[in-house]
C-alpha cells in the first residue's frame, strides 16, 4: 500500500501560517485531537512547508508564544513511499504524523499520514502485521493516581516522556486512562502582564508555568500556558478498554479505530501487566 492511498490531501488539511502564535496551534489541536499541526509560510511563489508544532511542544515550551520557535523539523515521506516506510519512521523517530511532500520539492506539502492511518490500514488488512500482543507490548507502564493534580500529572507524563498515564484508585485498581489530549482540552492560554524588576524572577512554584523576562523595571505583557490544579479524576476517561497477551496485533488495531484510542493496558488475569500502544502495533508491520 503506497502512502498516496492512506494520507490526507492537502485539500483537507488545517495549517498554521508563520509568523503565527501559540495560541492559533493551540485551538486547533483542541478542536481537532490531533497531536500536531503542520507550519506553512506564505510566499509570492505560494505556501512553503516549513515543520510540524506538536502538542508535547505546546505542553513543554509554555511560554513561548513563536510558532518559528515551537515548530520542529521532522522527517518526510513522498507519495509513491510504501507505508511500511511511514511505521519504520513512527517506531525509530516517534513521528506520529509524517508530512508527505512532492518528489521534486520537499518544501511543496502535499499531503499528511499519520500513526492512526496505518492502524487503519492494519485493521483493513491493506497492511500485514504478524504477532501478538503480548510480543510488542511495552512492559514498562506509567500510572498516575486518580487525585493527583493535573499539574503534577503533567510533570509525571513530562518526565516520564509518554503521552499517557494509567490511573490507579486507592485500591491500586485501574479506574481511567489520562492523555497529553485530556490535559489539551482544559489547557487554557492566559494573558497578563508583569513587573519584572530588575532581575529575572525565580519560580515560586515548581507547579505553576510561569515565566517573566527581565528587561528593567517595567512592566510586561506575558502569555503562559496554565492547567487547573482538579484531581485527574476530573477528565480521565473512566471506561478503560483493554488487552491480554494472546490477541493479534490486528486485533488490536481494529479495537482501537472503533473506539478511536491510542493505547490500551494489557492485564494477565486481571493484573497490571503492560501497555500497548498504537507505535507497538506498528513494530509489527
């Protein structure tokens, strides 16, 4: 199956103009539960691509409001590539979104595939993936308690470098799953200004993104980005869907694009035993 038959045109696809802010990525990865959207500059010639601003980026750079400054480079794939070469790309680089440009031109974009295209591929069974699930699940799970803030939350997921939290109740019991998308959707912009003195001012609370530049003593319009301090049983997803170890991959991938999810736990005998996600599915192909 060539990338041309799974991608989305670039007729259907939203963009971000340079110079733009955080503030229009932010909006539209809200709306649209994606994990990035693609950056274009406006030229005489027409539209360049110039890279992709992700919603880890967003959560990471709080302050930065330059969409020059937040987006990355990241690799591409042409049209005629096989999808095989999108999940290679996705498992090596964690890529979930693979700009696809035209053979002739990489900054001409024409086009996005994504992590959930080639699940949907798999699912289809346009694309083989043979093994089960208890071969590529991962074994290392990250869980956050249902009570914790969502600030600290984010710190753990942050840290943790996952777009995911497993979240436990006081029974240790698994009660809900929490995403880099939960955190998005009550994720607020806020505008302000500050004092800066005379020197830059230390951080009060490890908790808190804030940030203040020191330029003498004046005051400063800022704009950071800022989660409610509501226990993470506020926006999980309670209904927990999950796998065992002897499903196929394929089966997997069907699950996850009827109930349009990205990872499930994978228990053994009701136990906590690992987590698959959709880039585990793709180590398969």
């Amino acid at each position: 199956m060539d990338v041309a038959d799974a991608m989305t045109p670039r007729a259907d696809l939203v963009t971000v103009p340079l110079p733009g802010g955080r503030k229009d990525a932010l909006e539209y990865l809200q709306d649209n539960r994606f994990s990035s959207v693609p950056v274009v500059k406006p030229t005489d010639d027409g539209e360049e691509f110039r890279g992709l601003v992700s919603r880890e980026d967003l959560i990471a750079n709080p302050t930065e409001d330059q969409l020059a400054l937040l987006m990355r480079e990241v690799p591409t794939v042409t049209p005629d590539a096989n999808v095989r070469a999108v999940a290679r790309l996705a498992v090596e680089e964690g890529a979930r979104r693979v700009p696809v440009v035209a053979d002739d031109d990489e900054t001409d974009l024409v086009g996005i595939v994504t992590v959930t295209d080639v699940i949907h591929a798999i699912a289809h069974g346009d694309v083989a993936a043979d093994a089960t699930c208890g071969e590529v699940a991962g074994d290392t799970v990250v869980t956050v308690h249902t009570e914790t803030p969502l600030t600290v939350a984010e710190r753990q997921l942050t840290y943790a470098d996952v777009p995911y939290g497993v979240c436990l109740d006081d029974d240790c019991e698994i009660a809900g799953m929490l995403t880099e998308v939960d955190l998005l959707e009550v994720a607020r912009i806020v505008e302000g200004e500050e004092e800066t003195g005379e020197s830059i001012a230390d951080q009060d609370d490890d908790w808190k993104w804030e940030s203040v530049k020191a330029v003498g003593s004046r005051y400063l319009p800022t704009r950071d980005v800022e989660l409610p301090s509501d226990p993470v049983s506020r926006v999980m997803t309670e209904d927990v869907l999950t796998v065992y170890g002897g499903q196929t991959v394929t089966e997997a991938a069907q699950t996850m694009v009827r109930n349009d999810v990205e990872q499930f736990p994978l228990v053994d005998g009701g136990d906590l035993a690992g987590i698959l996600r959709d880039v585990h599915v793709l180590e398969a192909v």
